[in-house]
C-alpha cells in the first residue's frame, strides 16, 4: 500500500472520529506544548492523554507516549497516527498556521491560555469542561488557588529586591514583565529591573546589566553555573556579584504554566530570602582602609 494510500485512509478514519458531538468529552487527547499536558494531568485527564509534544516530562508517565515534535514545529502525521478527539494547543506558543492544517484535516483543536499565575485555576476548569473531570479538575483549581493565595500573603510584605533572570551569557539575556517569570519575582518582592523592555526576552548588553545595579540573579539549572559566575565576575562592581547572588532554579518550575508553578515561586522566594540575608552581611563588612578618604 502506497505511502499517499495510507495517508488517505488513516485521515478517513481521524474524520470519521472527529464528526463525534463537540459536547462529549474527549477521551482521545494531543496537546502541543509540555505545560498543556501537566495540566490535562492536573484535570484529571492523564490518563487519556495519547500523544504530547517535545520535552513534555511531567508527569513521569508522558515519557512514554508519542511525541509530536515541538511547539513551533509539529509533525502532522504523528498527529493524525494517534487519532485524537481533541487537540490542545497552546495560545502563545502554537502556530496558527498549524493549527488551521490541523483542523483542515478535521481534527477538533482548542486554544488554551495561560500565561499568569492567576490564570491557571482557569485553564484547568476550563480542560476539565473538555474532558467531562469537571469535579477533579475544580478541585485541583481550587487547591492551586488557595495555595496562590496563602503564598501571596505571606510573602506580601517583602523587602523589595532588584532582581534579573538571565539566559545565556554571550550575549546574556533577560526577560521584561510580559514574562510570567517576572510575575513569580514580583511575589516574592523583587523588581524586576528590565520589566520595561518592549519584548518579552531580549538581549542586554554588559554596561547595561551593570547601570541597572541588579541585586540577585536567577538563572535556569540548563545554563553553565560556571558561565554565570565568570560574566558576573567581569562585573565585580555589580551589588549581585559582591554578595554572591546567583541562583539556579529548575526552569520548568517557571517557564511551564502549571500548578507546579507555585513550586517555582516557593524556590525564587527561597533564593530572595538569602540573597537578602547576603547583602545585609556585605552591607555590615566594614570599610576597606582609605574608602572612606577616596569618597
């Protein structure tokens, strides 16, 4: 059977799926980025998860479904291979181009956005309507808000810290407060001294780094430790570098908008409560002789 044979009869049988009411829920599901399927799995709905995209990780069982390549680049036939009732794509990330192919092919796709911290009790109500989890998929939403809520009070009265999250060393890059990495720093006090910048990433040259006097820098557990700590050397007047603030944190906990989410800001709270303690001991440290005279 020739290879356009198969492609024909494997899509009759997608089409013939699909015509399924839009109301039942899925029981055959795709998602296309790795935060959409922890939050399937947060709904109730892992089980019923038959493909997911590039570096999906979490939880531990969807390692061992299909992959459908990567957010920006998905393999169309591996879609339709897995016959999926719904699709989930991810409003930020999911190229609309493809998902128009997709729903050509006549596959059911969804958007779903979540891109704050607020936003995701929303986004698991919202999986659990597609899913029939209803019941589950309020329990998790209110679980992640209750939390949500009990974290911001307690880290409401924070010192304020400036703060960057730094990507790469050559050049480095940073985010602005359209991430939702800034929202986490902003919870736990910081400032997030490129907030402004009119991209969401962008790169930061090292005179700038050092004019915005950053105090604590996060960067994610993928980078060179070493990298890090030989960049922020070459800028040893730096508040950040004197107190020897450079924190890793596991990228996923940030960059993935799930109720792990609060994990990720339990960890950058952690990092600013030392980072604090830190500068208040190199503040303490008495003057090197002649300092006083220089000024």
């Amino acid at each position: 059977m020739g290879r356009h044979l198969k492609s024909l009869l494997l899509l009759s049988v997608v089409l013939a799926t699909s015509t399924a009411s839009a109301e039942a829920p899925a029981q055959r599901i795709a998602t296309l980025a790795p935060h959409l399927a922890e939050l399937v799995c947060a709904a109730g709905g892992c089980a019923r998860l038959v493909a997911v995209s590039e570096y999906s990780n979490y939880p531990a069982s969807v390692t061992k479904l299909p992959q459908l390549g990567g957010a920006w680049n998905i393999n169309l036939e591996a879609v339709l291979a897995q016959r999926p009732d719904l699709v989930i794509a991810w409003t930020d990330g999911t190229p609309p181009d493809q998902v128009a192919r997709l729903q050509k092919l006549g596959l059911r796709v969804v958007w779903l956005q979540a891109n704050t911290l607020d936003s995701i009790g929303a986004a698991l109500e919202m999986v659990g309507g597609w899913l029939g989890t209803k019941e589950a998929a309020a329990k998790a939403a209110n679980d992640y808000r209750q939390r949500l809520a009990g974290l911001r009070a307690q880290h409401r009265d924070e010192p304020a810290i400036r703060a960057v999250y730094q990507i790469e060393t050559s050049p480095a890059y940073t985010i602005s407060a359209a991430s939702p990495i800034s929202e986490v720093m902003s919870l736990c006090g910081g400032i997030n001294v490129f907030a402004a910048l009119p991209t969401i990433s962008a790169a930061i040259g090292q005179e700038a780094m050092l004019a915005a006097a950053p105090e604590v820098v996060l960067y994610g557990r993928e980078e060179s430790a070493a990298a890090i700590r030989a960049y922020w050397a070459r800028l040893g007047s730096a508040p950040v570098a004197q107190a020897g603030n450079l924190f890793p944190i596991d990228p996923d906990l940030l960059g993935r908008a799930g109720p792990r989410m609060l994990d990720g800001v339990v960890a950058v709270c952690a990092a600013f409560d030392q980072a604090r303690s830190r500068l208040a001991e190199v503040r303490r440290r008495p003057t090197e002789p002649g300092a006083a005279a220089a000024h």
